[in-house]
C-alpha cells in the first residue's frame, strides 16, 4: 500500500498510538514521536508505547519521558514504527486484546517487512530510516514541521545512517535531512548524544567486548559477544552496547561482522552487519529476523556457544553462496 492510505488513515482516526519496537533506537522512538506530535497538532490524542526503556543517550528528545510501556488509550489506530508488529516484544505478546480491537498500520524502511502483519503497509526500502519516511508524511497531513519534530526525526536519520556515513544514505535522505536541520534540528548535539556521549562504564564494557573478538576465514568474519557477567562487571545496561557493532565494522577485511548479546541464559540477540560482498538479510533470515542487505538483526533461543556456533555456520554459507555468485 501507499504513504496517502497511510495519510488518509491517520487524518480519520481519533486516537492514534505510536508503538516502537523492542529495545527502542532512534530510528523507531524518533519516528513514533512525531507521529505524536503531528497527532495532537491536528487535534487528536496520542501516544507512544515501547515495551523497554528509551536508552539514556535518546532521554532528551522531545517528551520522550512520556513514553508508555502499554497502551492507555482506547484502542483505534495503532501505528507500528520501524518493523512489523511481532518486533513489538511485550506489546505484541501481552496485548492481544488491545490490539485486536484496533486498526494496526505499519511504516518501516526494512527489505525483510512484507507488511502482512497490518491492515496498511507502508514500507520503502529506499529509505535509510522510517525517520525519513515520516518526514515526508507529516507534511502531508498538513502539519508543519517544527524544531521539536524536526529534532526528533533527524535522531532516527544520524542513527540509521551512522550520521550519513553509511551507503544507504541517498539524496533524497541528505536532502530531508538538510530541512530538518533548516526547521531547527540541532545536528551536532544529535550526533554527540547518539555516539560521543558515552560514560566511562560503557567504556570499559566496550573494552571487555573489544578484548573477545575474534576473527575467521582469514578476517572475513569478525565476531564479538556481549556477556551478563560483563554488565555486571561494569554496571551497565544492555543499551550499553549500542553502536558497537559500527565500531566492529571498520575492521578492513570483514565482509560479516556480528556482535552476539547474551539477554539471558538462553537468549542471544545478534546484530548482523555487511560489506557489498554478503547480505545481512540472508544470515538473520535464517533465525527469523531481517532487516537490511548490509544490517541485520535476529534472536537465537539457544546459550550463547550454540547461539554462536549456529550464527557462524550460516555467515560461513553466505560466504560461501557470495563466492559462487562472483561479489
């Protein structure tokens, strides 16, 4: 489907909420608050629901303080930013009732959402962020952006393109960006709060992180892993851990880099990222997850040595699938 079903959805509802994904990043937070912002400035109610705690880095941005954990509203549209529903976590899982009672639109940019988990579907790969696709759609439900809402979307913007550094920022992602930033968003203090602001114990959890990373296949395959006994250690949060994976990436020879995070005794979540010589999509897709060719993200129910024997078998047969394809 269309951004004008998605616009015309929005403009006939009444109560709108916002729902982030799990563990919420700039990109899901930035896009769900203003489409809350805009909500309230065509004169409806609105809210924004994440199942887990905005990072401390994102703490911030507008009336991200007020960010639900469930759902307060009658139900009537719900909006899922970012993925499609079933990355909603807790929302997803103990609000059935809720949400089966509401309309549920999706907006997200990611390759692996079919947008069948919604009545509406809007994705567009082509996009580097959902951020930029809400830029574009706020005007069109005849709201201005404003240094509040320009602030916010510009955070999902610097994050999902590590502050225009990675390729999937296009021109048409610079040029909506340079307007948020003509509209009032402070693109410096955005960049420092995502990646430079960072306290000592994230520091030394990075290190902890940095010290255990190996490679394989004559560095094609660099890997590192998150442990709990590590966050304990240094009294972080698994938040903590945020753009590490960027960090592990600029390893010259990698073409796979992964960063595995133990959440629990059997749980690790993996995020994926690529050189143009794999596809992050087909690593993660064989664990349920998806996202981008060249990011990706999935969760293995396994401990974190089968999670991470299992990962590196399937990053071994993408390479092995990429020099049969000549990349």
């Amino acid at each position: 489907m269309s951004r004008e079903a998605v616009v015309e959805a929005i403009l006939g509802a009444s109560r709108i909420t916002a729902i982030c994904h799990e563990n919420p990043d700039a990109d899901t937070l930035g896009s769900a608050l203003a489409l809350r912002m805009a909500a309230e400035r065509l004169g409806k109610q609105a809210e924004v629901v994440a199942a887990d705690p905005v990072p401390p880095s994102l703490a911030n941005l507008p009336h991200a303080d007020e960010v639900r954990t469930r759902p307060q509203l009658e139900p009537d549209l719900a909006i899922v930013v970012d993925g499609p529903l079933s990355r909603t976590g807790g929302v997803a899982r103990e609000c059935g009732e809720w949400l089966s009672r509401a309309r549920v639109i999706n907006i997200d940019h990611h390759v692996s959402n079919d947008g069948s988990e919604a009545a509406i579907a809007w994705v567009d790969p082509d996009a580097a962020a959902t951020c930029e696709m809400v830029a574009l759609l706020v005007p069109k439900l005849g709201v201005t952006i404003d240094q509040r809402i320009a602030t916010v979307l510009t955070a999902g913007i610097v994050q999902d393109t590590h502050t225009f550094a990675h390729p999937n920022a296009t021109p048409r992602t610079l040029r909506v960006a340079a307007d948020l930033v003509a509209a009032g968003a402070p693109l410096s203090a955005i960049h420092r709060s995502i990646y430079a602001d960072k306290p000592f114990s994230t520091l030394a959890l990075w290190g902890k992180i940095l010290a255990g990373a190996e490679q394989m296949r004559d560095g094609r395959i660099v890997h590192a892993s998150m442990t709990l006994s590590m966050l304990a250690e240094t009294g972080t949060q698994p938040v903590a851990s945020e753009g590490f994976i960027d960090l592990l990436a600029g390893t010259r020879t990698a073409d796979v880099t992964l960063l595995f995070k133990e959440a629990d005794a059997n749980e690790v979540r993996v995020s994926v990222r690529t050189s143009s010589r794999a596809d992050a999509v087909a690593i993660t897709s064989a664990f349920g997850g998806g996202g981008h060719a060249r990011a990706a993200g999935c969760t293995v129910m396994a401990p974190l040595a089968e999670a991470r024997h299992r990962v590196l078998d399937e990053c071994e047969r993408e390479l092995q699938r990429a020099d049969a394809r000549g990349r």
